[in-house]
C-alpha cells in the first residue's frame, strides 16, 4: 500500500489585532486555506469546507435532506460565489466520493500567496491557475467566510495591503502593478471593452488552401481569436493601474518614511531583469524616484525591514545578497550566500523574513530554493548584516512566521520531497506528517552569537497531528509521474526566473 502524504503548507501567517479576541494561524496546503488557534494548535476552520471529516459529513447530509425537501432547482443552474455551507451539504454517495478524490473539485491546485490585514479582520489569498483574488472576513472564532472574488487580467505574482489595510496592491508577471480597495463597491462597475473594432479580422487562408496540419493548427486559432475580439471587455471591478516593467515583476514591497509634509509612500519592485525600481506611492506611482541596479541575475526577493525602513535587502538568483540604502541606490553590503571553499552551485532565494525580537538582536532569516537550511544575520545599526549560526530543519524551508513573543519563529517545511531536493519525493512516510517547526532565538553570553533552539510546542504538535489534505497519487505510473512533477513545480518555481544561455533561440 502506497503511503498517502498530505499538502504541505506552502504559506504561513500569525495574526493578531484588536478585531480579534484570540491568535491565529493561517496556513495555505494545497487547494485549501486552514484557521489554527495559536495558542493551542487546534484547528478552527478550512476553506473551502472540508466534507471529508465525520462530523461535517452529518451536517452535509441533514442540510442535504433540507436542500431536496425545498426543491430549489437543479444545483447546476446555481452560480457558486463561494463555497458555504450549503455548497458542501451534498453528501457524495460511495462512487461519486471516488470520482470526487481522484479529479480536483475547484479550478485550482495551490494558494501562492497569502497576507492579512493589519487589523487581522481579513485575509487575502491568490488562488493560483484561476488568476483570483479572494477576500475573507476573519470571524471572532477564527472561521474564514469569503466576500469577494476578483479575477485579475494576469496571474498575481506579489501582494502587499496598504498600511490602513484598505487597498490591496497586485503585481503581475508581466509587469503591472494595480490597486483595488479591499472591500469592493455595492455599485457593480460595467465592464470596459478593451478591444474595439469596426470590422473583426478575417484570415485571408481558408480550410481549402491550407493542407499542413500545423498551418492547420494556426488556422483554427485565428478563427477563435477572430470570433471573440469584439467580445473582450475589462475587469467589472474597480481596478486602477499604478506602474508598469518592461520586464516580468518577481516581487513588491510598500513603504512609508517621514517626511517635511508628512509621511511619504513608496513602492518598490523587483523583476527578472535585474532590476529594483523605487515609485512613489499612489496617486504619484508613474514617478520613479531612482533605481537599485547591482544584480547579474533575477531579483525574487526584496525585503524592508520595519524597524529600519531605509534598508532593503535583495536576492534571487545571485550567490549573494545585496543590502542596501534604497533612497540613494547605494549598495551598503555584498553578502555571499555560499561558501567559497565548498563546490558552486546555483542559487535561487525562495524568501527573506524580517524578525523583530525581545531582544536587542533582530534577525534577518534568508531561505534558498529546495534547501532544509534557514540562512541567519542579524542587521547592525550601519546597515550591514552580520552573519549567525544557520538553522538546520527536518524539510526543505517553505515559509516563516515569526509569533511576536518569546522569540519563537515558526517555519514551514516540505515533509513531501526529500531533504535538499525539489524533485525527489521522500521514500517513507514519517506519520504524523512534519508540517511546521518552532525555534526559540537566544544570545549567547560569551559570544554574542544568536542561538537557534528547537522548542517542542504543543501548538505545533497539534498542528502536524490535524494535519492537512491527502495528495491524492493516481495509481497509473505515467499519470502517477505527472501528478508528482506538477506537485513539485507548484512548490519550486523560483528557480524558473533564470534565463537559459539560447532559451531566447529555442
């Protein structure tokens, strides 16, 4: 018997504010979005609803008696906004239940990005292959309800909320950043046609002088294309374009600095080119302020730590980290990220953490693609990094959460693919699955050193007992293959940015 492993959790967030009575974790596995109570690692919500647990498939099944006493008209004829407790009421029989596990019940396979409000009264999540952007209202006892779905013109690559969390900003691969307010207007927005032609265009071949079947291929696409341009529109939400590259955007980051007038917004972006531009922020986004040029490759990740906003730090696919005085483009520190003595190897950095502590020490945690190694610095006053023991995990490092008390960071693992790899899967199983870890930063006296503690907290205990949704594997070696490459390279994209000596010719 083949053993089952489950999604691990591709992002994590720790939230708290006044809005809520209580702490939580929100985590994204897969095709679902998880609610945990932070103080006790019990699990208070999933999204979309999970119907696989007993006492959810009692509520289906008296709720699905309702729905057919009532006789409300076949379910297919309904539009699904969201999925609630009525969507998931239908208790699948025992073949249905088969044919639901083995294809995916929504439009998609993982949730890449995830941010919470400052408040902590909302989550906003991109659903990856459908392109949508999704609002949830976090209720007082931790349950998600979703308010709005937006879907963008291009997939979402970077997200960030304004510092009143009441505008999200969206960057997309290719290259444009957007606003749009958290909570949509009551006043539908009619859509814009974003094509205009007086006459639609017609391919001068026909089916009659075109014989190859690629030339065929091409024929039939331009009939499609030709069919539908006068039916393309814009978005029927409210969305204003702020900045745009020339190049694909990898990642974003706001930041506001006092000013003579006041606080002063920025916004800064990072792309494939190498480039980091600094814009200021809305209603003046088409001003560039300077540009931070130093890389030699594809910039994934910028960071702007809140205790010292006038420094960035950048990687990507360097074997180095730049630090930097973003206001004056200044390159302040080269940080190598490999050991020269040991054999070279590229790089692609998946994440840079930014971790306020109780202590005077505040520490910058860097990860790299597919590597169970977690990068430590600790940012001096001058702006540089001083280089600190690293942290060894038990998985490949996903995400890191830091729980603003005692020092603790919690990191996401990848209990999936074997350690150190982005596509082999692990051999065995380790049950219950490791989803998240905890680690405690002290100082060492005699040094001055950071010290990494491996804590064992019955928040994360509970947590990788809950554990998430099964990956299902088809039984098929072929479909059972692509299946686990498709896994693979929803969780290691990263290192996709780099550009391949004649890919351009290819």
């Amino acid at each position: 018997m083949t053993a089952k492993f489950q999604h691990p959790i591709q992002r994590i967030q720790y939230v708290e504010g006044q809005a809520l009575p209580r702490r939580l974790l929100i985590a994204s596995a897969g095709p679902k979005i998880y609610s945990y109570d932070a103080e006790n690692g019990r699990r208070l919500s999933v999204w979309p609803q999970d119907i696989e647990t007993s006492k959810d498939h009692a509520n289906a099944s008296a709720a699905g008696e309702r729905a057919d006493a009532d006789d409300q008209g076949p379910p297919e004829k309904k539009r699904k906004l969201s999925p609630s407790a009525e969507q998931a009421s239908e208790e699948p029989s025992s073949k249905d239940k088969e044919t639901i596990e083995s294809k995916p019940s929504q439009a998609w396979s993982n949730i890449p990005l995830l941010v919470h409000s400052p408040t902590g009264s909302h989550i906003v999540a991109v659903t990856g292959e459908d392109k949508c952007i999704r609002v949830f209202e976090v209720g007082r006892d931790g349950s998600l309800q979703q308010l709005s779905e937006r879907h963008m013109p291009k997939r979402p690559c970077a997200l960030s909320l304004t510092t009143d969390g009441n505008t999200i900003i969206c960057g997309d691969k290719f290259g444009d950043v957007y606003s749009l307010p958290l909570i949509p207007s009551d006043k539908p927005k009619i859509p814009t046609k974003s094509v205009t032609a007086k006459k639609p265009f017609q391919p001068a071949a026909s089916n009659l002088t075109v014989h190859t079947k690629r030339n065929l291929a091409a024929l039939e696409q331009q009939l499609k294309q030709s069919a539908t341009i006068s039916e393309k529109t814009g978005p029927s939400f409210e969305l204003k374009l702020l900045l745009g590259h020339v190049s694909m955007l990898t990642d974003l980051a706001l930041v506001s600095l006092p000013s003579g007038n006041g606080p002063r917004d920025y916004i800064l972006t990072a792309d494939r080119d190498e480039h980091i531009r600094v814009s200021r922020g809305p209603p003046q986004s088409h001003v560039i302020e300077n540009f931070c040029l130093g890389h030699t490759s594809f910039i994934s990740k910028i960071c702007i730590p809140q205790w010292q906003p006038e420094i960035l730090i950048s990687g990507g696919g360097d074997d180095f980290l730049l630090v930097w005085n973003w206001r004056e483009s200044r390159i302040l520190q080269k940080v190598p990220l490999l050991d020269r003595s040991s054999e070279s190897r590229e790089v692609a950095v998946r994440g840079i953490w930014a971790v306020p502590s109780e202590a005077s020490s505040k520490a910058i945690l860097v990860a790299t693609e597919g590597s169970p190694q977690l990068l430590c610095y600790t940012l001096e006053s001058s702006g540089e990094l001083k280089s600190q023991p690293s942290i060894q995990l038990s998985g490949n490092v996903l995400d890191v959460a830091s729980l603003g008390k005692n020092d603790t960071v919690v990191i996401s693992v990848d209990g999936v693919h074997a350690s150190s790899s982005t596509k082999v899967w692990r051999d065995n199983l380790i049950s219950p699955q490791v989803l998240l870890e905890a680690v405690r930063m002290t100082v060492q006296q005699q040094d001055g050193l950071l010290a990494w503690e491996p804590i064992r907290d019955p928040v994360i205990g509970n947590v990788n007992q809950e554990g998430t949704s099964d990956i299902i594997i088809p039984a098929d070696e072929k479909s059972r293959l692509n299946q686990e490459k498709m896994l693979s390279e929803s969780l290691y994209n990263v290192g996709n940015l780099r550009k391949r000596v004649g890919a351009e010719e290819e």
